[in-house]
C-alpha cells in the first residue's frame, strides 16, 4: 500500500503560475529579430519547459548566450504584465500548508525569476525550500533537482509527489522515484502529458486535496 503523501514538489510555470503568454511573447519578438518568418506559436509550444540553454543549442550554438540574454531582458521587462496564478492555486495551496502538507518548488528557471514570480502572487512563504537552475548542474528530468529538495526537506521518496505541466517534470519524477501529477491545464494538453504516464492527471489544482486526504474549503 502506497505511504501517504507528505511532501508536494511543484514546478512553477504552466503548473502554478500562468506564464505562457510570458514564454510565448518572449520567444516570438526574439525569434522574429533573428528568424524572421521561421517560427510559428505552435512551433515555439515545444519550447517551453527545456533550459533556454537547450532550445537555443538546437538552433545555433554559436549564439547561445547572446540570445539568452535578450529572451531574459524582454521576459523581466514583462514578466509582471503577463504573469498570473492558475485558478485556486493561492487558496488550495494555503489550505495544504496549514493542513500540514510541505512543499517546495522545483523549477528550470533561474532562482531569480522563481522568487519574482512566487512574490508577485504572494505564495513564497509556503515552501519550505526553492530548488533552481542555479542550484544544479543537471536539471529536470535529471532526479538532481527533485533529489536535492528531498535532501533539504529530509523527507523520503514514498511520502513525495511531482506536481508538473511537462514531459521534464514527469519523467524526472519517476527518476527520481517519487509519484507524479501532470497538469491538465498544461499548455501542451493532458493528451501528450498521458503519453508519459503519470500517476495521476490533475484537472484543477483542487484535486490535490483527496490525493494528501486534505479537506477542502
């Protein structure tokens, strides 16, 4: 029989935080400067969730950073225009701490940007620990960053659950051994997210409550 759920570990953007719009509009007016015509919004789709670092090896190398560094000074310059939380999510998380439950975050995003977003909805008091791209040399779906945050929480493996929008987040999960949640309301659709096979499909941050046994508001 499977230990109870103790310990929630979220990715941020598309599971909490709805920063799609963000992602989209940063790589649409970066690509259209250097890619005029090439890139579609369905072509960008499959770029969110990787390091930047790993979409734009894919492209060109050779201009890596420099087009890591203008896709940031436009993502920061609108980040709090286009960012908002999914529906529930400040409630449903504030009911799960005060129920007991711990969480941290787990995210490919600079620690930076993780804080900025978590401070502009006002959630960063809830979790006990952020684990980012600065911290780790290998990010999801390597287990690194999900095996670091357990290490910081001293919790184990049978009493976690990932909480995620993409492919990285459940597969570093089952690499990391703990269970998995994908995100309905991910921007790439339950449908792909199922190819993966997660423990379980989330269709509102809400259903999180029956699966930590936490009674709703």
């Amino acid at each position: 029989m499977d230990k109870p759920i103790t310990t929630i570990l979220f990715d941020l953007d598309g599971t909490l935080l709805d920063t799609n719009e963000l992602i989209m509009q940063s790589f649409e007016q970066l690509l259209g400067r250097h890619y005029p015509g090439k890139y579609t919004r369905i072509d960008i789709l499959p770029f969110l969730g990787p390091t930047l670092t790993e979409t734009f090896n894919g492209m060109d190398p050779s201009k890596t950073e420099g087009m890591i560094q203008e896709y940031r000074e436009w993502n920061l310059a609108n980040h709090d225009r286009l960012v908002d939380e999914f529906d529930g999510v400040t409630e449903v998380l504030t009911q799960l701490a005060n129920s007991g439950i711990r969480m941290a975050i787990v995210s490919t995003k600079r620690n930076e940007m993780v804080h900025k977003g978590l401070d502009l909805i006002g959630i960063t008091h809830l979790f006990e620990t952020i684990v980012g791209l600065d911290d780790v040399q290998r990010p999801k779906p390597d287990p690194e960053p999900l095996l670091l945050a357990m290490d910081r929480l001293n919790v184990v493996k049978e009493e976690v659950l990932m909480v995620g929008d993409n492919f990285h987040d459940i597969e570093g999960g089952k690499n990391a051994g703990v269970r998995t949640a994908a995100v309905a309301w991910s921007a790439k659709g339950p449908e792909f997210l199922s190819t993966f096979n997660p423990d379980y499909m989330l269709n509102h941050i809400s259903d999180l409550y029956e699966l930590v046994g936490v009674k709703g508001k």
